[in-house]
C-alpha cells in the first residue's frame, strides 16, 4: 500500500529505542519534520529534540498543534499506562498515535490484568495468585505450595525492577512483606503478582497491530544482567541477538499459534482499542512457549537489534497500524544476523558519574551506533545516563557480527566505560 502525503512525526522518548526509531523514520520519503521529545545527542544527528518530557501532555498537545504533527510515536511505557493516545485523540482532530489505549496498555501496566487476560484468552503462562496487603496470610500460603525459586511481581510499573526471583521461602517471605507492607515499590507494589518459577531460555517476539491484524517482527533474545555469564544485578539490557537460532520454525509455528493470534484475537474481543507494538516475552519451557510478560511497546535493547532487520518503511507500517490497514502490508525482514552491545557507565545499574566525555566516533566502521545516555555539552558529547550507547552491526554470521559490535564497543571510549563480553556467545552452540 501507499501513501502519498508528507507528515510532520513526533517520537516520545530519550534512549536508545528511540535513536533506532529516528533513524528509520529519517529514511522514509513520507516523513516532512521529525521531531524527538526529549531525545539525546544520537537522535539530534536525524531530527530536532525538544525539551518536553514524554508524560507532560499538555505541552505535547501543545507542540503538535503548533508544529502541525500528524503522528505521534510514544517509545516507552510510561506515557502509554497514563493515556497519551486517548488524550491526543481526543484533543486534536485526525491525529494518529502509534500505541494502545489506556485500557490496553494495562497489559504491560498491570501484571495481574495481564495474567488474567492469559488466563480467559488461553494463553500459555506460569500458574499464579495476586495479594494485596489485605491478603498477605494467604499469599504466605500460597508461596508454601511452590518450589524454589519464588517470582515476585509488583502489579505496576516499577522501572524495570519491580520483579524479584528469591531463591528460598524464607526470602520470599521477607520481599513479599516489603512490598505488601513496606511499599518497596511504592504504588506499583499494592498488588504483588506470585508466580510459579519456569526454567528455560527465554526470548523476546514482536508484533505490529492494529487491533486485528498484525505483523510478526524479527524475534530477538536480550540479555539483562550486569555481569559475564548472566551474574549480577538487572539493567536495562546489555545486549541482543537477532534471530534466535533455537526459535526454530517449529517453536515458532507455536508462539504464532498458541500466544500471537489469541492475544490478537483477545484483544479485539475485549475491545481495548490496541494499535501499535506488541512485546511478548516468552520463554522456552520444555519445547512449549509460555508468557512471562506483555509490554505494550517495543522492548530496549531488542528494538536496537530488530528494527534494522526489517525493511519495509517504518511510517508506512504504523500508519497502517493506524489505519487498521495492516492486512493489506507484508513484512520484509533481512536474513542477516543483527547484533548490539551495550557500553554503560562504570557502576551501573547503581550509582554512576554522569558527564563523562565520549570520543574515537570518527574510527567507527561496519556498525550502528543508537544513543541512550548521552547528551551535547559545549560542542562535545558526553554520558548522561547508566546505559550509554548501543552497538549494533549486521552481518550474515553470527559470530562476524558479535565481533563488529565489539570491535565498536572497544573502540569508543569515556571514563568507567563497561560493557559484557559475552552477548551472543550462548546462542553460537546452536548453530
């Protein structure tokens, strides 16, 4: 399909999900301005960052009639839980906005909402029990009736960290009464999802709706933990690898069958109004697919990773998410493999020193940089967050791509630069 009007387009956000976006969008004849709010210093180099925080609505609204912006991109959950495609389209007439409703990005805003909609569309996931502080003896109870490990999920959003894995009863016990009683994640733990803990190597899916049909995106694997081997605390996300060598199409004829098209299905039964990105993080359960979790956008890292795979125009395919047109677009996905490592500053996921100079861009070769920690001070780039920057390459092995990420990786540097040397290096017994 094609469209024949130029758009001015908004992106919400300041990482590096967002710089992945903007490349790509820049690349689209559709798109006239593209404006990023609030970005960093990688978004700048395809389109003009304002300084509007992704939740101040009315100063979004405010910008997009003034700027005359006719789509509007929202990067990161935040925005999406709090309303920001009911409050646009209500506000300004004929805008599009490329995510969920309120009610449908609770399936990333609340985990219990999430199982439960699992639970009546029968979609495979772990068994499970929501608590409130009210129903803490119970849920002591409850925890009595699994095995180790324990998973502890605060209902809301928690940045990242409100899933706890405890390793004996007596731990989850303790975590289950901060959360409950002690607000250790303040409103997003007034509800604490517990789940039965499933072992397996887990995966990343991605789909593109537009609240009936849909497009399956590359799938991706990332990996979460600060340290070599899986160690050590969560970040954000220290890397990422697609494809997946183990999703074969076996598994893969599963996940579309068993989990993509009855969470679309259950979607339009539900009516919760859905267009945009599906995140499924799945994992591989004894040759099944279960659902760990929705999110109600592209994931970061996984986006770094994914949407240089895909060929197809970008604005061509959210306006038809948009439009409930998809089923009128085919998916073009690169068979290359992608790779993206992560470098962050020294100390993360805990306290780090901000401000750090960035230099060596100018001997970057065969490789992607997607900014997320950084910012212009005085002509300079310079650190301004835990995750810095992500290296994405391509290649057709697997292995040659993981070493232009690193190669990329080692040569930029700043101050406690860190990065895993690791990412990818599981999935090469596969091949």
């Amino acid at each position: 399909m094609a469209y024949f009007c130029n758009m001015n387009i908004l992106i919400l956000g300041t990482g590096a999900r967002e710089h992945v976006f903007a490349w790509k969008i820049s690349q689209s004849p559709l798109c006239t301005k593209l404006y990023i709010a609030s970005g960093n210093a990688g978004t700048a180099q395809y389109g003009t960052n304002i300084n509007i925080s992704p939740t101040d609505f009315e100063s979004i609204k405010v910008f997009c009639i003034e700027k005359n912006i006719e789509l509007v991109i929202p990067g990161n959950e935040d925005p999406l839980v709090l309303g920001i495609t009911d409050y646009l389209e209500k506000e300004i007439k004929n805008i599009k906005v490329a995510g969920p409703s309120k009610k449908g990005a609770q399936l990333e805003g609340s985990k219990d909402f999430a199982k439960e909609f699992m639970i009546k569309h029968n979609i495979p996931t772990a068994r499970f029990s929501t608590f409130t502080k009210s129903t803490i003896n119970q849920a002591y109870q409850f925890l009595e009736t699994l095995n180790a490990p324990y998973v502890l999920k605060a209902d809301g959003l928690a940045a990242g960290k409100g899933v706890l894995i405890c390793g004996s009863l007596e731990e989850a016990k303790k975590n289950l009464y901060e959360m409950l009683e002690n607000n250790k994640f303040g409103k997003a733990s007034e509800k604490v999802v517990i789940e039965e803990f499933l072992t397996g190597i887990e995966l990343s899916c991605f789909a593109l709706t537009d609240g009936k049909n849909y497009v399956l995106l590359p799938e991706a694997k990332d990996y979460k933990r600060i340290g070599e081997g899986d160690t050590g605390l969560n970040t954000g996300g220290m890397g990422a690898v697609s494809p997946v060598p183990f999703a074969n199409k076996t598994f893969m004829y599963k996940v579309v069958n068993k989990i993509i098209k009855p969470t679309i299905a259950g979607i339009k039964k539900d009516k919760l109004n859905y267009k945009g990105f599906i995140f499924f993080g799945l994992i591989n359960y004894m040759g099944e697919p279960y659902v760990i979790e929705y999110n109600a956008r592209m994931g970061d890292p996984e986006t770094e990773v994914v949407i240089p795979r895909v060929e197809n125009d970008l604005v061509e395919l959210l306006l038809a998410s948009c439009t409930k047109s998809l089923d009128k677009c085919k998916i073009k996905i690169k068979k290359e493999y992608a790779t993206t490592v992560f470098t962050v500053s020294g100390g993360y996921p805990e306290e780090y020193k901000k401000g750090m100079e960035i230099t060596g861009f100018e001997y970057l070769k065969d490789c992607i940089p997607f900014h997320a920690g950084t910012q212009e001070s005085d002509g300079k780039i310079v650190t301004s967050g835990g995750r810095v920057i992500a290296f994405t390459a391509l290649d057709n092995s697997l292995l040659d791509a993981l070493l232009k990420s690193y190669k990329a990786a080692h040569t930029i540097t700043f101050q406690g630069k860190y990065y895993r040397t690791d990412i990818g290096k599981d999935l090469l017994d596969y091949l």
